[in-house]
C-alpha cells in the first residue's frame, strides 16, 4: 500500500495523514505567507528596491544625452559632478561610460543604467566595506532608472559581473561620495 | 563464461543478462519485471552521462585552478572557453542524460513494461550526442566576433552559429527520447484506466511535463538566437533572458524534480522506506506542475523592464506553491525513511533509524548526503536570492555559483551517482571494483563539495566576488583595486574544491573500473552489499535462505500494518531544525541588505 513502486490500493485519498506531518503542513504553509507577506510589504515600507522608471532607448539616443549631460556638469580632478539629481552611467565594452563621478552625500539621485553593446552588470561596493554590495543588469536598449541616496563619504568600486566578452576582467569604474553641503 | 558466448554482438560484455523468451527477466533486489528493451537503454544513456562527467570534471580543474588566483592556470580567454565546457558538460550533457535513464526506469521499468518505440529512444540518444559534439566544436573554436558562450549565451553578445544549431539540436534530441516514456505511460492508463500510478510514475510523468514545457522554451530561445546570429530575425535582449530562463531553470526544475523521484525510489529499495502518505507527497508534486515553471523569473529580478508585481508573483512561484511542495518532500522522504525502518524493527530512540541506517552503501548514503546537503545549502539559498530585494545582493556574485553548486552538485549529481551505481549493482550486474571506496566516495565528494559551495557563498555575499571572471580578487587590470580581502578564504575553497574533484574522479574511476573489472553477480543471486538493512540481510544470508530485499519490499504491502501508524518524531525534529536554519539565515540575510544606502523608488 505505500511502496512508490506499486498501484497504491484502495481508497489512499482518504488514509490518515499522521499528526507531526500536519503540524508540519502547517508550518510550511504559514511560513510560506511570511516569505511573500515580508517581500511584499518591504516594496512599500523598505529602502532597498531594485525598483525603477524604465525607458527604451537606443545607444545613439543615449550617447546624444550622455554628451549634454557631460558638458552641463562640471569636470573635477576626482570626476565629474553631475549638473542636477541626475547621474547617467552607460556600460560598454569594457568601460563605465560617466564614471567616475562625484556625489554629495544624503542626496538622492536618479541613477541612469544603460548598456551601450551588450550586457552588462552594475556591480557597486565602497571600498571600505566591500559587503556592501549590490548588483544590477543591464541591458542594450534599456535605461533604468534607479534612485539611490549614498548615506556615507567614500569611494566606491563598480564592477562588471555579467560576462560581456573576452576583456570583460577589466571593467572597473569609480563612483566617490563627497560629504553633503548641509 | 558461457553467458558471453550467448550474445556474439555484445559490447565487453555489458548488454547480456539473460531474460526468458519474452525478454523478461526479474530483478533480484527491485522484485521489479524488468524487459531487456528498457533496461539496455537505461545502460545507454546511464554510461553515456558519465563520458560528459568526466570531461565536465576536467575542466573543473583548469577553472578552480584559474578561479584560485594564486595558481592563475589560464589566460582570461582561455578561461571563458573552458568555462563554457565545463557548463555545458555538466549541467546539461551529464545531467540530462541520466533523466532520460531515469523516465525509462520510472516509467517502463516500474510497470513491467517493454519500452515501446525503441528507434525513437535511438534516434533521441544520437540526436543529443549530435548536438553535444556540435557543442563541444562550436565552443572550443570559439573566435571574434564570436565569444564563449558560457551557460547562458546572452544575446547580443554573439556566439558561434553551430553553437546556437548545436543546443536547438540537444533540445530536439531530448523531446524525441521523451516521446517512448509518454508513449509507455499511454498505453498503461489505457489498458488499466481505473489504476493509479505508482509514486515514483506519477512523479516521472510531472518531471516529463516540466520537461518538455522547459524544452519548448529552449525551442524559442536558442532557435530565435540562431535565426537572430544568422541576422534573419530581431530578437530583443530581454525577451532572450526570459526564454533562456524558461528553458534555462525549467531544466533544473526537471532535475528537482527527477532527484526527488529518485529519492523516493531509493530509500525505499535500499533503505527500506515507506511512502506516509500518497495524498500529501502526490499533492507536492502537484504543487510542482502548476508553480515551478515560473522559477525563471528569479533570474531577471535585478532585471530593468520588469514589473514589480510580475516579479513578486512569479518569483514566489504564486505565494510560494513549490516551496511549499519541497517542504513537503523535505518531511515525507525522511519520515518515510524513519516509520519504514521503525516498521521493520530498526529504530529504537528518536534517531535510531538513523544511526542503524546502511551508511556504507553508498545506493543509501549518497541519497540522503543529497536530501540533508540540497535542502540546508541548496534549498535555503535558493528562496533567499529568489527574494527580489535580497537578490541585489547575490545577483551574478559568486554567491550564485555557491548555490547552484548546492542543488546541481550537492543535490542532483550525487543523486544520480547513486542512479549510476544502482544501475551498475542492478542492471549491468557488476560488484564494485572497491566496496571500501564506493562507501568512502559519497562522503568524501558530498563533504568537500559542500565545503567548496560554502566558501563560493562567503565570498560571494561578504566580499561581493563576482562570478565568470579569472581575475578580480588578487588583481583587477588596470586599478589598484581589488578584492584581495578574499584571499583567505579563496585558499579554503581552492584546497576544498580539489578535493572535491578528486571525488569526482573518484566515482568515475569506480563506475568504469566496475563495469570493465567488477565481478559479475550471477542471475538468481541475491547480491548481499546491497540488501538494505530495512531488508534484513542478516536473515538473508545466515542461515543460506535468499531472503531478498524484496520481501522486506513486500512488507510494505501489508495492509494490516499502516506506515503512518508509526511514529516520526526524528524527522519531525529534524525538519524543526531545518526551519530554524532557514529563519535564521533569512534573517541575516535582510539584516545585511538593510545596512545598504537606499535604493529604488
Ligand atoms: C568538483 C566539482 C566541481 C567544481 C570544483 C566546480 C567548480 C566551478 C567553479 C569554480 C565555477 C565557476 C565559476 C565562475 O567563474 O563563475 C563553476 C561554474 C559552473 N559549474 Fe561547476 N564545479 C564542479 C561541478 C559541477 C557540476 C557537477 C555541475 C553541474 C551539474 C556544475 C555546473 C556549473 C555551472 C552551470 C557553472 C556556471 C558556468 C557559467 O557561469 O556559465 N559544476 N564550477
Ligand atoms: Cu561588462
């Protein structure tokens, strides 16, 4: 009656299922609501989203802005500061397009990721602190825009974690966090 | 031998047990009617999966030999190409095979029936060795434009025509030796409408639907890339990364699901499990069917152009359905285990069913070192980067590679080297060259790839390494940056992950050895070493009788006597201890994405 290797016979529908197995039963299924109640509600009342405005866009139409953006802001010897909240970093093989950049601390920026080529992974870390990370794709016709607020000074590394061709070792970028003006 | 001389065209002798006039012949430690037509492709495609091991084995020297930058083996081209192989080797040659093995043995095998269509399962198996040879040329001539394809071939970063013409090829190959089992599992309900199918069926049939829904999305994937690299078609980058996610994780789903089928066949034949209850385990599995093919969204949760409900909904595969139907496996296998064994009379105490379990033989062990390592490693891993906010943290960092280490490695070639070796035991007939080593292997592959997968996952998520790459930890090109905080722990895994391979050649070296030098087990015989202790070998051999597994087998017949009437309060802890693990770690987990600087809208 209970090999998985024969008919099962008789009414098994019906058998009793045993007490610990119930309980566990429910466990599972109260913990299962937990998981997708917790993610759920962390979109709406948690800092950390991978959650952004996305916009087709070509390469062209992106390098066009890339170029206004670069000239409107203001080139220092650490990198650009950018001329408004926004900060455009474009991938290609194998750079960081608008990197490095200078940020102010406490400040929210809209983080422009756009692949120029092929795809790419934004891959950011402060170089003090290198669990602190988090990693984005990117893809070819695509700007996401995510917004983030640095809340400490620091220098951070941007890595490439999506294979984009042989090179691909080489692909760093520097984004470098100034304390804020107040 | 006089068999040998019987069977003029068999190949060194391993395609010869003798079957009566109707090509039967009864499986001494099964009971099952086994029919000359499956078992032989079972032999086929079981020997073939060990080839694509092996090699797949190979390269993971050179790639732990370069990924452990103090040894530095390859140049960073030479890395990506051999990292291709050993992807494609592994996770889909070596893996892939063994399932087909593994529908024939569920489907025809356990029913006692011929398999039908034998020119199909042919055709299917030269099909697929057409398309892995295509494979292996297309990657190791890989030359500009074209790039390594890596598991993944992400378009528009281009690949080698033949190797977009060489997967469709391995995909088609595969649906073509699916067709017998469905044929098979036809013909069953036709002719016996009103039976269920047994368990182990019922759960090679689910795996048979994913199969080929998982295969379809392969159809489209590597198809609209092949027409795309011929430049006939546009095919957008992003719709790319779902169809090779439909097909990319369907197939892992496939080889959950298959491992489980296994599990349920094994601990029962060689360790004397029950099934607890047939309602709650054939729910599981159809828990799996409707949820788990939405598992490909986990791959595009860092993905722009997505949704945030779709990748909440689909990522949860709907409110965590086939999570759930793993829990469910994760108590009713062990329970089984334990209430099959106190049955028998082999379990005083809380674990006594575990501690006086056949350990040293490795048809058992390698099973349950599966179960315990796949589901703490493999399994919670998996639903915390499956979480879309935690995933910012284990996207494409080494971390990943850490995880699916622990289900593929851990959980699903284990499994099937145990499939190896019970086919070895029980269809080509041969003793292992080692008993000593066959027991030793489990442990000692199972132990230090775990080792490695865990060491993968601190460097991951810690020190934020990132996966396909042979050089960021002791040098990135062109800064003074690195990651060389990893470096001790890289030590750990390099050292682990040697070892693991040598147990990997381990298992090679005792299933072709076995085959080539093992001596045979005469037909009729009951092969002692494999009489699980669920089957009381003792009985069996004292006293000369040929008490067979099966008739411990047998008692699960008995109607008078109802597993679930016996008490599961091991497993019952274990899985207590189970859920702690994975609240704790989930909690760390958001603790350390918490710590971030805000991000997203
Ligand atoms: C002793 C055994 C093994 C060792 C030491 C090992 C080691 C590794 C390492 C170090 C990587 C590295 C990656 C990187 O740079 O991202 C890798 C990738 C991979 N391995 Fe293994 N591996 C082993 C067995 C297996 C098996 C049995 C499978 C499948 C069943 C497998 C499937 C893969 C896959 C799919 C990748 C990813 C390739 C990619 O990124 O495209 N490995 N392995
Ligand atoms: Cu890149």
């Amino acid at each position: 009656m209970t090999s998985p290797l024969k008919p099962p016979e008789g009414n098994w529908w019906d058998q009793p299922v045993d007490r610990r197995e119930t309980i566990w039963l429910g466990l599972g299924v109260g913990w299962a609501l937990v998981l997708f109640g917790w993610m759920s509600a962390f979109t709406r009342v948690g800092d950390q989203n991978p959650i952004g405005e996305t916009y087709r866009v070509s390469a062209e139409e992106f390098r066009a802005k890339m170029g206004e953006y670069q000239d409107a802001g203001e080139e220092t010897d650490e990198g650009l500061v950018p001329p408004g909240d926004d900060v455009l970093i474009g991938a290609g093989q194998f750079y960081w397009d608008g990197l490095p950049v200078v940020l102010e601390a406490d400040r929210q920026y809209d983080i422009h990721l756009f692949a120029y080529d092929v795809q790419h992974g934004f891959s950011i870390r402060p170089e003090e602190t290198l669990s602190k990370q988090i990693n984005l794709q990117t893809i070819p016709g695509y700007e996401w825009v995510v917004p983030m607020t640095f809340d400490e000074p620091g220098t951070y590394r941007v890595l490439c974690n999506e294979f984009c061709g042989d090179g691909h070792e080489a692909m760093h970028g520097r984004l470098v966090v100034r304390e804020g003006e107040q | 031998m006089s068999t040998s001389s019987r069977h003029r065209l068999d190949v060194l002798g391993l395609f010869d047990n003798e079957y009566d006039e109707d090509g039967y012949r009864q499986c001494s430690v099964t009971g099952l009617d086994v029919h000359r037509s499956v078992e032989n492709h079972v032999k086929l495609f079981g020997v073939t999966a060990v080839v694509w091991l092996l090699v797949g084995g190979l390269f993971a020297i050179t790639v732990v030999g370069t990924r452990w930058e103090a040894i530095g083996l390859l140049s960073a081209s030479d890395y990506y190409i051999h990292l291709s192989m050993h992807a494609w080797s592994m996770l889909l040659f070596w893996i892939v095979f063994v399932e087909v093995a593994i529908l024939y043995v569920g489907g025809p095998m356990v029913l006692g029936r011929r398999l039908p269509l034998t020119k199909l399962a042919k055709a299917g198996y030269l099909v697929m060795v057409g398309g892995v040879l295509t494979i292996y040329y297309a990657i190791w001539t890989t030359s500009a434009p074209d790039q390594a394809p890596l598991l993944t071939a992400y378009i528009p970063l281009p690949s080698s025509p033949l190797f977009y013409a060489g997967a469709l090829t391995f995909v088609v190959g595969v649906v073509i030796a699916a067709v017998p089992f469905f044929v098979t599992l036809w013909r069953e309900k036709r002719e016996k409408p009103g039976e269920t199918l047994p368990l182990v069926t019922f759960g090679a049939f689910i795996t048979g639907i994913i199969a080929v829904e998982a295969l379809l999305g392969g159809v489209v994937a590597f198809g609209g890339a092949l027409l795309w690299r011929l430049e006939i078609l546009t095919f957008d980058p992003a719709a790319y990364r779902m169809w090779f996610w439909i097909v990319g994780h369907g197939t892992q789903q496939i080889n959950l699901v298959a491992m489980i089928v296994v599990w349920y066949f094994l601990t029962h034949v060689v360790g004397g499990a029950e099934v607890v209850s047939e309602k709650v385990s054939r729910t599981a599995f159809i828990l799996y069917l409707f949820f788990i093919n939405m598992g490909a969204a986990h791959h595009l949760l860092v993905d722009p152009g997505i949704s945030t409900g779709w990748r909440i909904w689909n990522t949860s595969y709907a409110f965590y359905g086939a999570t759930l139907a793993s829990l469910i496996h994760a108590f009713a296998i062990p329970a089984g285990i334990e209430a099959g064994r106190r049955k028998r009379g082999k379990g005083g105490g809380l674990f006594g069913w575990l501690t006086s379990a056949p350990w040293q033989n490795p048809m058992f062990a390698a099973p349950v070192i599966a179960i315990i390592l796949f589901g703490f490693l493999g399994g919670i891993t998996g639903v915390l980067m499956g979480q879309l906010q935690l995933n910012m943290a284990w996207h494409n960092t080494f971390a990943t590679v850490g995880h699916f280490h622990s289900t593929v490695v851990l959980g699903t070639t284990i499994t099937f080297m145990a499939v190896v070796y019970f086919v070895i035991r029980t269809m080509f007939m041969r003793r292992f060259v080692s008993n000593r080593l066959a027991s030793l292997q489990p442990f000692l592959y199972g132990g230090a790839m775990g080792l490695t997968a865990l060491m993968m996952m601190y460097v991951g998520i810690l020190y934020g390494v990132p996966r396909r790459t042979p050089e960021v930890v002791a040098n990135i090109p062109g800064t003074d940056f690195s990651l060389s905080a990893a470096e001790p722990l890289f030590v750990v895994f390099g050292l682990a992950a040697f070892v693991a391979i040598a147990g990997g050649a381990l298992f090679v070296v005792l299933a072709v050895g076995s085959l080539l030098f093992g001596e045979r087990i005469e037909p009729g015989r009951v092969d002692d070493s494999l009489l699980a202790d669920g089957g009381d070998a003792s009985l069996g051999f004292a006293d000369g009788t040929e008490l067979t597994t099966r008739e411990s087998i047998d008692l699960s017949q008995d109607p008078d006597d109802p597993v679930h009437a016996y008490e599961m309060r091991g497993t019952f802890v274990l899985c207590l201890l189970f859920l702690a693990a994975f609240v704790i770690t989930y909690i760390l987990n958001w603790y350390l994405i918490t710590q971030l600087w805000q991000i997203g809208a």
